[in-house]
C-alpha cells in the first residue's frame, strides 16, 4: 500500500492552488467590465496629455506660457468651470489605467511571452502602474482634503538622483538609469516610426480614414515621447557626471529645456504637438484598441 509523502503533497496543493489563482484571474480579464475598465483608464491618459500638449503648445507660441507635467495637468484641469468634479473623473480613471498596467505586468493578458524582451516590458507596465497610482492618490487626496497635489515630475526625478548619488555606487546608478531611459526613448521612436503600435489594435476592422488617423496620431505620439524621454535621458547622465541631482529633470523640466534651445519655441511647438497627437491616440486606444474582454 503506497502512502503520499506529506511533504509531495503538501507541493502538490499548493501548484493546484496557484493554476487555479491563475485560472481565476485569466477569467477576470475576458470579462467585460475589464475591457470598460482598461477603457476608461486610456481615455483618462488620454486627457491628461492633450493638457500637457495644449499647454506646451501656448508656451511655445506666447512667451507667457508654460511648461508641466501629468500633476500640472490635473491643476489646470481643477481650475476650470466644474473643474473639482472633471478632476475626480480623469482620477478615477487614472486609477483604472494604474489597475490595467498592473494586470498586463502580472497576468500578461495579451500574451507577450516570457522571454527577456517581453520580461523588460512587465516591469515597464509595472513601473508606470505604480507612477499613476500615486498621481491618482495625490489628486485625490487634494480633492477630498486639500493635501498638496504632490511634488513635480522635476523635482520627484531630483529626489531620487540624489538618493541614488548617496548609494554605494551612485554615481554608477545613475548612469544606468540615464541608459534605460535612453533605451525606452529609442523603444519609443522605433515603435513610432515601424508602426508596431497598431499590433494592439483590429485595424482590419477600422474604416480606411480611421486607420489613417491611427498611423499619423501613434506616428507623431510615439516620437515625441521619444524626444522628452531623451532630454530626460540626457540630464540624468549630466546629473551623474556632476554629481548634482539637480541637473536631473522630469517631464515637465525636458519641455522647459527644449524651450531654450536654439528654434526652442519652434522644437517646443513640434513636441507640443506630438503630445497632443499621443492624447488623441489614447483616446483612440480607448475607443479602438484589443483589450481581453
């Protein structure tokens, strides 16, 4: 008479208990209310950079404009008519995009694999769940008790360089850190300019205009997030050769920067405009993008 070691079985349970975690959760994202959730969350993006590039965009063409960022945006969205309830809104739905990025980080509903490529990716959407999760709860904190909407993208970006410079090897950190942005800036313009982007959405089943408008808004969208995430790029590795974390800047101090270059108000307008362009391509990402519903 054979007995189970317990010990095996012991094992055994828990791989039952993790297949069927996975089953459970591989069905939450073919449901429907997944698909309204990750929709609501592209469209609350989506905002949020039409802001952004609307405001870049009045800097470059009045020279009392200015620069920001995702916090920034959201002030300007709290300032206009019915502005408290618009921000609410946008941060409920920033909390639905914060929920999505960590379902593709886990879960990988669209199937990307496991291989290093795609590992790197997961850690990106986890990386950016976890950003628009504490933005989400900044803003909401300001709404509800009139907490400090936190601190700029520029000056969150400083903190942390500086912690790093502090480390064993800060300096060594630093650098790396300046090269992964620099990676994702190029993983940007090569989305952008191969068109990879339209992978994720049915494009077979778009009108020919609609899928035109797809290709241009991804195209300009993509690059120029590019473009800031290499200025960003650029400052962390200024920062690591100085040794001064506020050489370091975030998304609205790269903007500032660009302004005050050479044809600044020109390259600012350019960039702007590419920022507009990556709003309305979330917005088409709500509208028309693949989620596993």
């Amino acid at each position: 008479m054979s007995h189970t070691s317990p010990i095996i079985g012991m094992f055994s349970r828990m791989r039952q208990t993790k297949q069927d975690a996975t089953q459970q959760s591989n069905r939450a994202v073919h449901r429907p209310w997944y698909a309204a959730v990750a929709r609501t969350g592209y469209a609350a993006k989506g905002v949020v950079y039409l802001i952004i590039g609307l405001l870049a965009l009045e800097a470059a063409v009045h020279a009392g404009g200015t620069t920001t960022d995702q916090r920034g945006a959201l002030l300007t969205l709290y300032a206009q008519p019915f502005g408290k309830f618009l921000l609410i809104i946008v941060t409920l739905g920033l909390l639905a995009y914060a929920a999505t990025s960590f379902v593709n980080a886990v879960l990988d509903p669209e199937r990307q694999g496991h291989d290093a490529k795609n590992t790197l990716k997961r850690v990106g959407y986890a990386i950016v769940g976890a950003s628009y999760l504490g933005l989400a709860i900044s803003a909401l904190q300001f709404v509800l008790f009139a907490h400090s909407i936190g601190k700029s993208s520029n000056t969150s970006t400083q903190d942390w360089t500086a912690r790093l410079l502090q480390a064993p090897f800060g300096v060594f950190l630093v650098t790396l850190l300046g090269i992964i942005v620099a990676i994702v800036a190029v993983a940007l313009g090569y989305e952008g300019v191969s068109g990879h982007f339209k992978r994720h959405f049915e494009v077979q089943k778009m009108a020919p205009t609609t899928q035109k408008a797809l290709t241009i808004l991804g195209y300009a969208g993509m690059l120029s997030q590019a473009v800031v995430f290499l200025i960003v790029a650029i400052f962390l590795e200024i920062a690591a050769w100085r040794h001064s974390p506020g050489q370091a800047k975030g998304l609205g101090g790269a903007l500032s920067a660009l302004a005050q270059q050479p044809f600044g108000p020109w390259l600012l307008g350019l960039v702007a405009l590419g920022l507009i362009a990556y709003g309305a391509y979330s917005v088409f990402e709500a509208r028309y993008r693949r989620v596993a519903a």
